[in-house]
C-alpha cells in the first residue's frame, strides 16, 4: 500500500520553484510533536530538496486513538490541490513515521525511487517525464561551476532576497481552537442552603492551555427569620473568567484554573408589611480542577470542582436582622459538555 502511495505522489509531482513547507501537527501526549516530524523531514530531504506543487505546501496531520489501535488524519495542500488520506496503525509512532514518508515523498519526489522499491513495487512511469529539477546549492558544499551562458544562482547575503531558502519553514505550531460548553452546577455556601444553577461559557484551546468567559445564575433559595413568618428569596448570577494550564493523558485532560467572578446576589423580603428589594455587588476570586474528556475531536464531556473565596460578603436584612450573609468561601461542582471547532487557518506567504 504505501508503495502505490508513494508512486502516485511520483507521478502527480512536478519540478517547480523552492518554497516553504508548512506543518501543522495534532497529536496526544505521548505521541511524536510537530518538531520531530520536522525534524524527521529534514532528516529524509536534506537542504537540498526542491518544494514541488509551486513552492508551497501546507500540511495538516491529526492523530487519535481509536480502541486499541491509532488513526491519523493527514491532509496535504499544494497549488494543485488538495489529498487527505486517513491511515490507521497500532501505535502513534508508527503512524508519525508514515507522516515523515509522504511528507518528504511529497517536498522531493525522487526520495519515492527508493522508497517504493523498499515497498516491493515500483511506481509506473510518467505518461509525460518531466526535465530534472534544478537544485539549490547546498550553502556547505563548494559552488557548483554554473553552464556556459546560464547565470549563476545568487548566493543568500544579508539584503539578497533571492538567496536560497530552507524549504522547512519553522513555524511554531501555536494554532487556535474554539469552544462552547453548556453545564449544570451545584453550589453550596453562597446561598441559602444547597442550590442548582446552570452556565455556559465561550472557550479559546491551545494545545496545553485554556481561557473562558461565561456566566453563571444560581436559582433563588428561601431562607425565614427565627419566631416570624417573614422570609426572603436570594438568588445570584456572575460573569466568570479563568484562564488554565492543561496537562493531558491521550484523550483526556486535566485543566487546572484561576479566575474571577463579578456579578450581583440579589433578595426579596416576604411576610413583611414593607416587601423590601435589595441587590448587592458580588465580587469574588476562583480555583479550580476539571476532568475534560474527549469523545470525539469536536465533543467533550467535564465535570470541574470549583472553589470560591468572596472579596466581600453580601448580606440581606429583614427589619435590621440579617437573613442571610454569604460564606467565606463556597464550593461548586459542575458538570456538562463541551462543542469544539477549529479556526480556519490563514496561508502565510512565502517570503
């Protein structure tokens, strides 16, 4: 298979102008990280391999477990178009390597004459060959004499621009996923009693890092005033934002949060002459563990347990005795799921 692979990636090529390769990689802890699949490229091409498909290539590869074995997504654009193949091995590892191959298959296409005889088939030859590519010098080699009436390659010099590029372009993979998660909640110290309540958020993803804004309302509890028939309803609601380290373990991660709250507790007196209103400002710093895991790549499921340590503590009076004042500290638990995407990636040029 991966013979046949690599002799239709022989086949479709075409010499063109160096280029810059770009390589966006996605895999669980563990597995083999962006700079060891390019290291593994450069290892494969050297300095001295042309970029085909017009100088410029994009790769994308996503690695998953799946059951027992491992399965990897890996999409090449170029400006003919567009190959995505889904590959499936026992480890990550093995998968990784297969990466390597067809990424370096693809900057230099003559790797494939080699590769494919290791595979036991021997691609078909073009319907129409094209001419050797010409290569860039290799800057620690000595200088090729150039033909008789063809100009010589510029060298690369501080100010040339038409020097010679390294076709591995180091680019550091800092892409960017989105979020919503959408949970029930229960409290407990913040108001009268054990209490639900619900939130949402709207998340950034890094690859080992987090950040949300939410909110979050919590459904009023009763709370009476001893020897009289006269209660009050309190409720509250805060805007929540924290930021996380995310330490993971395959499919699954731990995310690891400080924050802030600011909203409003509010309540209303009953079985009194007067009915009285009130709403007091609720400003409080948050701690945080979660255990995030991943159904799918767009589908999570979490639980967090929360503590909250209040700034100041809102308190509610009926007839100048307090009702009910908010604790020191409260403790939440959440649990819900979470609805990821990813941001369309920007092309970078070239230059």
């Amino acid at each position: 298979m991966l013979g046949r692979v690599l002799g239709a990636l022989l086949t479709a090529s075409a010499a063109q102008t160096p280029g810059r390769v770009q390589i966006h990689w996605e895999a669980p802890a563990g597995c083999p990280h962006s700079a060891e699949i390019e290291a593994g490229v450069h290892r494969l091409v050297g300095t001295r391999a042309d970029v085909r498909a017009s100088g410029d290539l994009d790769v994308e590869g996503r690695i998953r477990q799946v059951g027992d074995a491992w399965s990897m997504d890996l999409e090449i654009e170029t400006a003919t178009g567009t190959r995505t193949r889904e590959l499936s091995a026992k480890t990550c590892e093995e998968l990784a390597e297969i990466a390597i191959v067809v990424i370096a298959v693809t900057v230099d296409d003559r790797l494939a004459l080699g590769l494919t005889d290791l595979g036991g088939e021997s691609s078909p030859p073009s319907a129409d060959p094209s001419p050797p590519p010409t290569l860039p010098k290799d800057p620690q080699g000595p200088p090729e004499p150039a033909s008789e009436g063809e100009p010589r390659e510029p060298e690369e010099r501080p100010g040339n621009r038409r020097g010679i590029r390294d076709p591995i372009a180091r680019v550091p993979l800092r892409e960017t996923s989105g979020a919503i998660t959408l949970s029930g909640a229960f409290g407990l110290g913040m108001l009268p009693g054990p209490t639900g309540g619900f939130s949402g958020a709207f998340v950034l993803l890094w690859p080992h890092a987090r950040w949300e804004l939410g909110a979050t309302g919590w459904i009023p509890r009763s709370q009476g005033l001893a020897g009289t028939g006269a209660s009050a309803d309190i409720g509250a609601w805060h805007i929540d934002s924290r930021g996380c380290g995310v330490p993971s373990v395959r499919t699954v991660e731990f995310p690891l949060c400080v924050g802030a709250q600011a909203g409003a507790m509010s309540g209303r007196g009953h079985g009194v002459e007067t009915p009285d209103q009130a709403r007091l400002p609720w400003f409080a710093f948050e701690g945080s563990a979660a255990i995030n895991a991943r159904a799918t790549s767009f589908l999570a499921v979490f639980v967090v347990a929360r503590l909250t340590i209040p700034v100041t503590r809102p308190g509610f009076q009926i007839d100048d005795t307090v009702v009910h004042r908010a604790g020191s500290a409260s403790f939440s638990a959440v649990a819900g799921l979470e609805a990821r995407w990813k941001w369309p990636r920007a092309r970078r040029s070239a230059r």
